[in-house]
C-alpha cells in the first residue's frame, strides 16, 4: 500500500497544476461563451484542436522516452542527449510551419486570420521547448515545483484575458484615446486568446530556465538513436490520438449539414463548449497519467508490481464511476457554466463523451504493458485503430448527425481501444485486473443515470432531478464502501472510518 500511497501523492501534486491547467478551459467557459458567439468559439476551438497535433510533431515522443531511458542509462547523458534534440529540432519545425503558413489557414478555413498560425507556432514551440524541463521535474520527484510553475502561468493566461477582452474594450468605449488604442483590435477576440497562450508559455519556460539550461553540449548519437527507435512509434500513437482526441472539430467544420462556413463554426462551438462538461473524467485521466507514468517504470522492478497495478486499476475506475455520476446527475447544475443558452442543445453528447473519457482513462491505465515490455508499436497500433474508427464514423455519419456523430465516434473509438489493449496485453504481460467487477461498476453507473433521467421525464423539475440525483450518488457511494470495505479500510486517513 505504500506504493500506491507514493502515487496518490504525486498525482495530488502533479494533478492540481495538471487539474488547473485542463480547469482554465473549464473556467473561461462561461466566460468565453459569453464573449463569443457560438462561431467565435468554434473558430477558436478549431485552433485548439490544430495545436496538439502540432504538439505531437514537435515532442516525437522523447518524453516518454526520456523517462524509459533515464532508468536504464546515465541520467545526465540522457537529459543532455535529449534536450539538443528538442532544442534543434523546435527549430526546424517551427520555421517549416511558418514556411506551410497560408495552406494550414486555408485548411482550418481561419484563411481570414492568417496569424493565428503564427502565434500557435509560438505556443507549440515553447511548449515543446518546456516538456523536457517539466519531464526531468517528475522524474526527480518535485511535483511542488512542477505544481508552482504550471499554476503560475496558469493564473498569467487568465489575466492576459481578462485583460485583452474585458478591460481594453472598456478603456477604449470610455476614452478611445486611452494609449490601448495603439494596438487593440476589437475584431481579433481569438488572437488575443491566442496571445495570452504565448505570453503563458513564456512565462512557463522563464521559471524553467534552471532545468533548460541546465544541460551539456554532450550528444550521445548511438543513446538517440536507442530513443528514436523507442520515441518514434509514440508519433504514430500521439498522431492517431489527437485524432480521437480533437480532430473531430476540424471535420466538424468540414462536414457539418449546414449552408456556410459560419454555421460549420458553430456547430463546432456548440460541440467544443458541450464536451467541456465532460472535463471532471478528463481531469482525472490527466491527474493520473502525470503522476502514474514514471510510477509505473520505477514500480517495474517489484516483485508484486502486477497486484499493485491491478489495485490502481480498481481505485482508478471508482473514481471515474463517482465522477460520471456526480456530472450527469447535476446536468442542470453544470450547464449553466456555458452562458449562451443557445448552446445548452448539444447537452446530449455530455453523458457519451463522459463514458468515452472513462474508456480512455482505462485505456492509458491499461497501457503499462507495453511501455514496459518495450512495445510501444503496439501502443500506436492500437490507437491507430481507434484513429480509423473515429475517420470513418465521422466521415460517414457527421453529414447525417454532425456533432451527435463526432460523440458517439469517441464512444467507440476510446472504447474498441481499451478492449483491445486488454484482450492484447493479458497476452503479453498478466496483470490480475478484476475486471468483471469494473465492468459491472461502469454498467451500474449507466443505469442509475438511466433511472434518473426516467423518473424526471415523468416527474420534471430541478428540486426532484437533484434530490434524486443526491440519493442516487449516494446509494452508489455506499454500496462500493460495502463491497470494497477491506481495501478502504487498509487506506490512510478514510480506512479508520470504515468499519
């Protein structure tokens, strides 16, 4: 249990700068939809989804590579090793994305704002030049560090919005000779998103300057090499996953059943805005691969290593459960975060993309097998598959359905994922996960919402949908007490409670 108690540590830490950073999104939500009409937003969630692609390109990999390495080979050489390599390679990348400009504009059909390219070559590149320097922070154990240093930024971009989109606008209607007038534009409302993003990552790479310099210029060529091979197939994973994870905004916008491209991008809008409501499972996910990544490498060594991971698994999955219920039980609740109620139509995707994150959770918990057996092929095999589930169902299906399709292509896609991971990696390397009990977790979760939403459809109103909601979370909370009562009872803090 000590393991696993190092675990819930590290991913507490590393889960609230992890949990802030996915959060700011969450909380310019109601702000951001309330500055923006439904194909403002669309247009910036279409950005958004372009730059994780980028993101993708620009790592290669080398993060998780660095953390397979940096437990088999000299530390030092491979932070030296793999720090050039970051370093020239943001380089090149980010003067060719500047070269593929106007065609990547035309593309996302942002034709009208060009520089929006630019400034997310500047997010891409500094964040890229900052994910070894966090990565060594993880490695070395300082999550507080780590924690400080994203939340700062974090707390940076929220004020850089704030500043651009509501204090500017009012200075200028108030004095238009206020100095603010030399450059703001009150028609680039997604640049200055944009802007407060680079002046973020800046920030971020500042205080990391530490560990970004702090690097020989010591190549090991043949360790690199050992690295690509390693890095290399996680493009392939990272690329498909992108696909799974934002790509359906940008055929959103290609294929939407509208008339014009301004109501494709509203479609988006409604769509981006509706899956932020999914973000309570995401955040967990984000919390637990943060912490559990280097987790994994260093537990390998132990010889109960397959029971500790089995435990994760469990632990992982309860909390998933609560949190699907705690969101689609208080819909009514959580949908008043997005202020333009014109939006509040695509709520029906919230319950099927909280699902898919769940899959998608299990799917990265699940994973360990093949990062540890040196496999990581099969890590982009399998999400390569996901890749063409989620291309076919939103290029047959979107025409047809538009965002119900992109929902219900994550649903399938994370979850054909998480099976087959499975199925292939109880082959490969046994781990004792009790997996009818998950799955009859989940599929117990699924029906009280089912309940739920039967008796409010009979019996409507908000006082009836949260006193029923509170008790349904609460039987639920109490019978996973009564089924797991010995493993709660070996936790700290919560074990003595439970009798």
């Amino acid at each position: 249990m000590s393991s696993i108690k190092k675990l819930a540590g590290q991913t507490m830490w590393y889960g609230v700068s992890s949990i802030a950073a996915r959060f700011i999104n969450y909380l310019l939500t109601p702000y951001l939809t309330f500055k923006f009409s439904e194909s403002q937003y669309g247009e910036m969630s279409i950005v958004y989804a372009f730059i994780p692609f980028m993101n993708v390109i620009f790592t290669y990999g080398m993060e998780t590579a660095f953390f397979r390495f940096a437990n088999t080979a000299d530390k030092r050489s491979v932070y030296n090793t793999t720090s050039i390599s970051m370093i020239t390679s943001t380089v090149l990348l980010c003067f060719l994305l500047m070269v593929l400009q106007h065609p990547l504009s035309v593309l996302l059909q942002i034709n009208l704002h060009p520089e929006y390219l630019s400034l997310s070559a500047a997010i891409i590149a500094l964040d890229a030049l900052s994910s070894i320097p966090f990565a060594k922070l993880r490695q070395d154990g300082r999550p507080v560090k780590f924690a400080v240093v994203k939340v700062g930024g974090i707390v940076l971009n929220i004020i850089s919005i704030y500043f651009f989109l509501s204090l500017c606008p009012k200075w200028i209607a108030e004095n238009p000779s206020h100095w603010v007038h030399f450059f703001f534009k009150p028609d680039w409302a997604v640049g200055y998103v944009l802007l407060a993003n680079v002046i973020q990552s800046v920030f971020t790479l500042l205080f990391l300057t530490k560990e970004f310099t702090g690097f020989a210029l010591k190549f090991d060529k043949e360790l690199w090499l050992s690295m690509m091979k390693y890095g290399l197939p996680l493009i392939i994973a990272g690329f498909a996953g992108m696909i799974n994870e934002t790509f359906d905004r940008i055929m959103l916008g290609w294929w939407a059943p509208v008339k014009t491209v301004d109501e494709a991008k509203a479609q988006v809008g409604i769509y981006s805005a509706c899956y932020k409501l999914s973000i309570l499972i995401t955040l967990a996910v984000q919390a637990f691969r943060m912490g559990a990544e280097p987790f994994f490498f260093k537990q390998a060594t132990e010889g109960n290593a397959p029971k500790v991971y089995a435990r994760v698994m469990k632990f992982f999955v309860i909390t998933l459960c609560l949190m699907f219920l705690l969101v689609v039980l208080y819909l009514d609740i959580w949908k008043h975060f997005i202020r333009n109620p014109k939006m509040w139509v695509g709520l029906k995707v919230v319950p099927i993309l909280l699902l898919a994150n769940m899959f998608l959770g299990i799917y990265y918990n699940l994973s360990v097998w093949y990062k540890l057996g040196h496999k990581t092929m099969a890590g982009a095999w399998i999400t390569l598959i996901g890749a063409i589930i989620t291309l076919l169902i939103n290029y047959f299906f979107i025409p047809h359905f538009s965002y119900m399709a992109c929902a219900w292509a994550t649903f399938a896609c994370y979850g054909s994922m998480m099976v087959v991971s499975f199925v292939w990696g109880q082959k490969e390397y046994r781990i004792p996960y009790a997996w009818k009990k998950l799955v009859a977790y989940i599929v117990i979760v699924v029906l009280l919402f089912f309940m739920h939403e039967a008796v409010i459809s009979f019996l409507p109103g908000k006082a009836v949908s949260l006193l029923l909601g509170t008790g349904l979370l609460a039987l639920f909370t109490w019978f996973i007490v009564q089924v797991e009562k010995k493993e709660f009872q070996k936790m700290p803090l919560i074990g003595k409670y439970v009798t």
